[in-house]
C-alpha cells in the first residue's frame, strides 16, 4: 500500500501531515503536547466525521496515546516547531475543520493535563489492561473504543 493512500486507493492524510498542521496552526510545543493532540484529532475526526483522520495505529504508552511512527521522528526531542515528513495540504479542508475544533479545545491545555486526561479515559485504560502505571506498552488503542467512547461522552458530539 502507498504512503497516502487508502486500499480503496481514496487519497488518505497521514499522521505526518495531521502534525504538520498542528505545528503549523500552533507552533512550538513538546513533542508529548503534540502527541495527545495527534490523537484527540482522530478520536474525535471518528466521532464527528466516522472516518479515520490517519491509517497510523495509537499504542498506549505509559506517558498516554502515542503513534510510534510518529515518535520515531521525534525521538530525543523535547520541544518541536516542525516536522520534515508530512504535507498539510494533505488534508481536506473538512479534515482540517476537525483539527481546529479539537485545537480550539485541546491545543491550550498542557502536555501534562492532556497526557494525564487520557490517563482518566476508558480507550487508553482498556488498551493497557493490566498493564502497571509506568510499564512499557504497546497495546493499540483500538478506533471502535475511541468512537464508542468519546461519542458517549457528549451526545451533541462537542468535546470538552
């Protein structure tokens, strides 16, 4: 399968290119903030739009929801303000719609409040099951429990 692309050959943004965006909308930030916003836009594109924003799988990681891929790029970081790989024209304008409502809610909160809010949260606790505080992890935090999750959550479908 092509980098972009779908199986069904529906051209398909990346994590890259949705991190692209975010440091792009954003600027500056830890590679950690970056991460949990990653994963707020596709729990939510999930929610509000019934697609994936990105195929990339979310592992659940002791610091929270982590997309390897994208650490890989980061490793060793601790701020970023760009990221070499991706495109943000990528996305479509209602995927990035999606993006700047969960940055308009998320993007203001710390790296630690974020990271310890998925911490509180059904998707990242059931993905880590027995799992102690603190042990590596590289369950995935699977798309149905996003969805089943944070649609429950506010049945108009605005997040927090």
């Amino acid at each position: 399968m092509l980098r972009g692309y779908s199986q069904r050959g529906i051209n398909m943004a990346d994590v890259f290119d949705v991190a692209k965006y975010i440091l792009q909308k954003q600027g500056s930030m830890t590679t950690m903030k970056l991460q949990k916003l990653v994963y707020y836009c596709q729990a939510w594109a999930l929610v509000w739009d019934a697609k994936k924003l990105f195929p990339e799988k979310i592992e659940a990681w002791a610091s929270g929801p982590v997309v390897r891929e994208l650490y890989e790029v980061h490793r060793g970081m601790f701020n970023i303000s760009s990221i070499g790989k991706g495109d943000a024209n990528n996305l479509t304008p209602n995927e990035k719609e999606t993006v700047d409502k969960i940055l308009e809610t998320y993007g203001i909160k710390s790296a630690q409040w974020l990271s310890d809010l998925t911490h509180l949260e059904k998707p990242w606790n059931d993905a880590r099951g027995c799992v102690d505080p603190g042990e590596n992890c590289d369950k995935e935090i699977t798309q149905a429990s996003m969805c089943e999750y944070y649609s429950s959550l506010f049945p108009s479908g605005e997040p927090i």
